[in-house]
C-alpha cells in the first residue's frame, strides 16, 4: 500500500502493538484525559456561574448530542481504523486536503490540551506543597517532574500507562463518589427539587454560554478511535468503549452536579458560583465530609491532573505518529519501538514542544492558570468541536457513498442532527471565547489564528503532496488494519 511499510505487523517499524488494550483500558484512558475530579472542582463552579440549576440536565443534553456523533463516527470506524482518527475519517468522507488540514488542527489542538494541563499540576503541586510542608516551590518546578515521568510511561507502552490511567480515576471517581454519599446522607440544604433536569430550566435560551461550557466536559471522549490500532477485539471493542464513555461522562457528572446544586439549593447555586467560583465545590467537601477525606481530595487533585497528561500525552503522540508514517509530518515520527511496540520517537517530539512551551512560559513569568492552562484548554477546546462538525459531515458523504447497507439512521439522520448541534455549539464558543480565557480581544484572535494556521498548514501540505509526490498522497488516509465491511459480522 502506497506509504507504508511492507512485512508482517508484529515486525513493522511502524506498527503499534495489537491487541493490547481491552474496552476496560479504552475507557479509563479516555476518562482519565477528562480528568473528572479536576473537572468537578476547578472547572464546574463556571458551569454553575453560567446555567445554575440548569447545569445537570446540560450534562445529559450535551451527552445525548455525543451519543449521536458517535454513532455515526463508530459506523465510520468500521472502514477507518486508523491512529490518526479524525484525519482518516475527515480524508475519507471530505477529500484529502481538508483531511490533512483537519489533522494539523488535530495536532495543535490535541497538544494545547495536553500541554494546558501542566499549568494546573504546577499550580495544585506548589499549593499542596506550601501546605504540607511549608515551601514555595516554583510551579514550573513540578511541571517539569511531572513532564519527565508522562515522557517515561508513554516510551513504556499503551499497556503500562492504561493501568496507571485506570488505578487513578478509581480513585478520584471514588472521593467524588463519597462527596455524594455524604451530602445525600445528610440531606443537602433541604430542597430535594429535581428541577435541575426540567426541560424550561434546562433549554432556557440564557443557557448558551452554559452549553458551550459543558460541551468541554465530553473534550477527548472520542480517543477511543485514536488507539483502534492497539485494541483486542477492533472495532467491536471501540464502539463498546466509547459508548460507555459517553454514557459515564453525562450521567456522572449530572448526578455529581445536581448533588452540589442539592448541596447549595436550586435558587442559590448561581449566586455561589459567582461569589467564589474557586472555592465552590471545596466547600461542600469541607461541610460535609470528614476532614481526612478533604485531605485526601487534595491530594487526588494532583494525580487527576497527572492522569490527564499521560492520557492527553498517548493521545498526541499517536498523531504525530500517524501523520510521520503517512508523509504529512516527518517520517522518522511513524517509528514505534521494536519492544514496547510505543511510538517513542512521536512521543519524544510530544514531549520536547512541552517542555518548550513550559519554558517560555517560566522565563517570561506568565500565569500557569489564567494564562498556560486557560488559553491552551480554549485551543484545544476550539480545534476539538471543530473537528466534531467536520466529522459529522465527512460521516454522512462517506456513508451515503460507501455504505448505505448501514441504514438511514447512521449514515445520515445521527451525523446529521450531531452536526447541527455540534455548529450550534461552536459558535456558542466563539461567541464566548473570552469567558473561557479570561483574556482580551489579542489573546483570543492569536488563538483562533494559531487554529486556522494549523488547518491552513495541513492543506498546503496535501496539495504539496499531490503535485510533487503523487504515489505517497494517495497513500494518505489509508492503513494496512484497515478492516473488511462486514455489518453481518460487527452487529452479531
């Protein structure tokens, strides 16, 4: 096949290990990116500033319109089994130009992501540390520990890192999980309304920002194709766990959510959140819970920001991978290691930009939360619902073209509905781009450019391709696991 190398997939240079990762592994690498504790405490009190009450039912509105796009992206998965998930599926069903611009942005967005949340670990390590044991440790200090072990685990394979990705999200799944338990317990502030999931509360049109807010909490739940390479049982395995994903993401956080709404009281919820948004859910926990498990949050907060590097970190470095061992990025980054089977030379690129970033960062004394993590997270935020909307779209040509054994449900009604929402929402972050960064009109137009530029990128490089290499740009997009079309066998 024209790109790729030739021999048996065990002894590839380019071949990730196979069969490695079960739908339990899929699933908690995937979670572990969403980083559910961080997610609750430091994040959610903006969703309440927002939509108050509303924000519960605003998880399993969003988690309905997820449901959706997976459908049809799941279908897709059965053609496309490929590392670079979005790229192949958008080159597939748009054209290959705007397939490569799709996996720049990609790229870009996957990174900022990733690199945003060394901003966090540095700001809870140097607090828990100034707290435990009375020193000013420079946040730049534990980002860049943290930064050497995610580089560690990554180069020790999927396999490893899975476990790891798993152990912690039990346990930050687990204090919230008590959070819960307690407060119910203890009957919250005494309004058990369950008004957080009515409809006129919910779809209040003053929600908007409120929903493109929580759109974010679903950010990488679709990594689950990215390592559909790796995964024992193929596209059964994937559509399994990227189904349970969605499911989990909105129902947790909308029981987890409505708690705290219980905690506080449908009618002050939003005028919490807007008094001390930072403190919010801290709160609860420091009212309802005994003071050891307080301590232990603390501390899980860090470890929920270090299982969502590595998880962000295999994420982008199976991208730049996938991209190295078609032609679109350098060809050395589509080499894995011959035993670990990791792509170690993407992952040693990953890395490096990190550290770059973290670097510049330290030197110039920006902020790592106003500016690292909330900049990079509007980055990622942005390339990632972006890519949902062209994924939809690339679904239904696609399918219509290639596929229409696969019904009127999922190649075009799902797709459909997933992509009118999905460009609802992405204008609904545009519209709000300034409260996710917390910067002015500069900050958030170099934002925005640094997206378009990647898109820009990836296009030339295509066209390049084509005029000067046609042999490797009609490689692009295509991949030796790809599998047989058999819907017989899939739906069995």
């Amino acid at each position: 096949m024209p790109g790729h190398a030739t021999g048996s997939p065990a002894n590839r240079p380019d071949a990730l290990a196979g069969n490695v990762m079960g739908t339990k592994d899929l699933v908690f690498t995937v979670l572990a990116a969403l980083a559910p504790l961080t997610l609750i405490v430091a994040v959610a009190p903006l969703h309440f500033l927002k939509g108050g009450a509303a924000v519960p039912g605003g998880y399993l509105v969003a988690g309905v319109v997820m449901a959706l796009f997976a459908v049809g992206f799941m279908t897709m998965s059965r053609y496309v089994r490929n590392a670079g998930a979005f790229y192949a599926t958008i080159a597939r069903g748009l054209g290959k130009p705007t397939g490569s611009g799709a996996a720049m942005l990609a790229v870009a967005a996957y990174n900022a992501l990733q690199i945003s949340t060394y901003g966090a670990l540095g700001v809870y390590a140097n607090t828990t540390f100034a707290k435990y044991f009375h020193l000013d440790v420079p946040w730049y200090v534990f980002a860049l520990i943290g930064l050497v072990f995610v580089a560690w685990l990554g180069y020790r394979g999927i396999h490893t890192s899975a476990r790891i990705l798993g152990i912690l999200l039990v346990l930050e799944t687990a204090v919230l999980v008590v959070l819960a338990v307690y407060v119910l317990a203890k009957g919250g502030g005494g309004d058990w309304s369950a008004s957080s999931f009515s409809p006129a509360t919910v779809l209040d049109p003053g929600n908007g920002a409120m929903f493109a807010l929580v759109a974010g909490a679903f950010m990488g739940f679709e990594a689950t194709a990215i390592f559909s390479e790796e995964a024992r049982g193929g596209i059964r395995t994937v559509r399994r766990a990227t189904y349970i994903a969605v499911a989990f993401i909105a129902v947790f956080y909308a029981f987890i959510t409505w708690v705290i709404v219980l905690a506080y009281g449908p009618a002050k919820i939003a005028a919490a959140a807007e008094a001390d948004p930072v403190n919010l859910v801290i709160t609860v926990f420091d009212t309802y819970v005994p003071a050891p498990i307080v301590e232990v949050m603390n501390i899980l907060l860090l470890t929920s920001a270090f299982a969502a590097l590595l998880a962000l970190h295999n994420a982008a470095n199976r991208y730049f991978f996938a991209l190295g061992r078609e032609g679109l990025l350098p060809r050395v980054l589509g080499r894995t290691h011959p035993r670990t089977r990791a792509p170690w030379v993407a992952g040693l690129l990953q890395t490096a930009v990190a550290a770059a970033v973290v670097t510049v960062f330290a030197a110039f004394g920006l902020d790592p939360y106003l500016g690292l993590l909330l900049w990079g997270s509007a980055l990622g935020f942005l390339g990632i619902i972006a890519l949902w909307a062209l994924c939809s779209l690339a679904v239904i040509r696609f399918l219509r073209r290639e596929a229409p054994e696969a019904g009127l449900f999922r190649t075009t009604i799902a797709p459909g509905l997933s992509f009118a929402a999905l460009a609802v929402v992405l204008l609904l972050v545009l519209t709000n781009l300034p409260l996710l960064t917390g910067a002015g009109t500069v900050t958030n137009v170099l934002i925005v450019g640094v997206g378009l530029a990647a898109v820009v990128a990836g296009v030339v490089r295509a066209l390049y391709l084509r005029a000067r290499s046609p042999r490797l740009y009609a490689g692009l997009a295509q991949t030796s696991v790809d599998e047989p079309r058999d819907l017989a066998a899939d739906n069995a």
